[in-house]
C-alpha cells in the first residue's frame, strides 16, 4: 500500500506556489492526485468526469469524418487531453501549459497513465501562455506560426467569471473569442470547462461570434458528499 501523503512536486511560478501532490483516501482505498495553486485546490484525481467531456463533447462536435487536428489549453493531470488522444480520429494534439513544472510531471511519470501523451506521435507538449497564444497572430503551435485547428479545448480557469489570473479575463469578452477563432478552420469548434452552471452572459458572447452554441451541464457522483455535484461543458462551432 503506498504511503498516506506525499508532495511529488512544488514549484513557485507567476500565479503563485503550484504543486502535484499524492494521498491515499482511507475511505475509497484509492490513491488521489491533486493540484493546488497557493492554498486552492484546482483539480483532483477524484473529480475527473466533466474534464473528459470536454474532449468528447467538443470532438463529437465536429462531422464524423473529420481528421482534426486540436489544441487543449490546460494540461493539468492530463484527463482531456488523453480523451482527446483516445478518439481514433484525431490527426495531432497540441497541448498548451503555462507552467514547465507542470508539463515535467507528465514527462517524468509522476501521474498515472502520462505516457500516452509523451509517447503518442500525435502528441505534444507546449509550454507557454494559451491566452497571448489566442490574441496573437502565431497561435498554439511554435512550430508552425499561425497554423490553424479544428478544435480549440480549454479548461484552465475556474470559470469565465472566476480566473486564475487577471489578463484572462479579455478571452472571455466578444473581441476576445473573435481573437481565438482566428485560430480555427472554417467549421472548427470552440470548447470550455467550466466550474460553474451556465451563464447567461457568457452564452450570449459565444452566440455573437459562432454560428451555434449550447452549455451542457455535466453531472457526476461526489464520492466526497455521497451526492451529485455538476460542471458545465460550453461548445460553440
């Protein structure tokens, strides 16, 4: 049996103290992998079902021919951009984190399941900002300037409302998402994570600049509560 607790990487960055951290659940007899920026949790092992759904929700989007080429901004511990992998379709994946530390964790093996994305050919790693990526002409891909994608993930922030720092809150503004869909091809999709329920606001910004939007609310078991608690998984096209 592994060991209670153990911190497996902390590293102070721009936004703060960010580290990878394993602890056995004595209750769920299950070993938990957390994120925690500073004193917040920003992701668990425990709570991975709306993440992935976000990769399938945003692919299922695009026609069932399509070979596409993606672009997940967030690496995190890794879950959407595995389910992006996971779908035969997928060409490439472009994978974008602000934080080295973070892409390192996948490098290194200190997460379950990392070496499908360091392995798969399809994959890359990018360490860099995804929302001066969005607003600049170069895009995600340092290899190919201004090269364009079918599908654009995103789960970075809490939520449109709620950042992680205060520059991305211009993605999230009409001039904003025009920005990031200069990264698209014709037809491409837009996806996002979201900790929140709908909101209304936002919704109304994706409907001015695609052709077609909805919100999905994403409900889960809360092993933590015994109850239900929900995510919402916004996809405009």
């Amino acid at each position: 049996m592994s060991a209670r607790f153990e911190e497996l990487a902390w590293r102070e960055t721009p936004i703060g103290e960010i580290s990878l951290r394993r602890r056995l659940d004595p209750r769920l007899r299950v070993d938990v992998y957390e994120v925690k920026i500073n004193d917040e949790f920003l992701m668990s092992s425990l709570f991975t079902v709306a993440e992935i759904e976000l990769a399938r929700l945003g692919l299922a989007a695009l026609p069932a021919g399509a070979r596409p080429d993606v672009v997940v901004g967030g690496l995190g511990l890794g879950y959407t951009a595995r389910a992006v992998l996971e779908d035969p379709r997928v060409a490439s994946l472009v994978v974008v984190d602000a934080v080295a530390e973070v892409i390192s964790w996948h490098e290194r093996g200190l997460l379950p399941d990392a070496a499908a994305l360091v392995t798969d050919p399809r994959s890359r790693l990018v360490e860099g900002d995804f929302f001066a990526m969005a607003a600049g002409p170069d895009g995600f891909d340092p290899a190919e300037p201004g090269r364009r994608f079918d599908a654009i993930l995103l789960d970075v922030d809490h939520s449109p409302r709620h950042v992680l720092a205060p520059a991305n809150a211009a993605l999230y503004t009409v001039d904003g998402i025009r920005r990031l869909t200069a990264h698209l091809r014709p037809g491409g999709v837009f996806a996002l994570w979201s900790d929140d329920p709908p909101d209304a606001e936002f919704e109304a910004v994706l409907a001015e600049v695609f052709t077609s939007s909805a919100a999905h609310v994403v409900s889960f078991p809360n092993p933590l509560t015994g109850g239900e608690s929900a995510n919402t998984v916004y996809v405009a096209t």
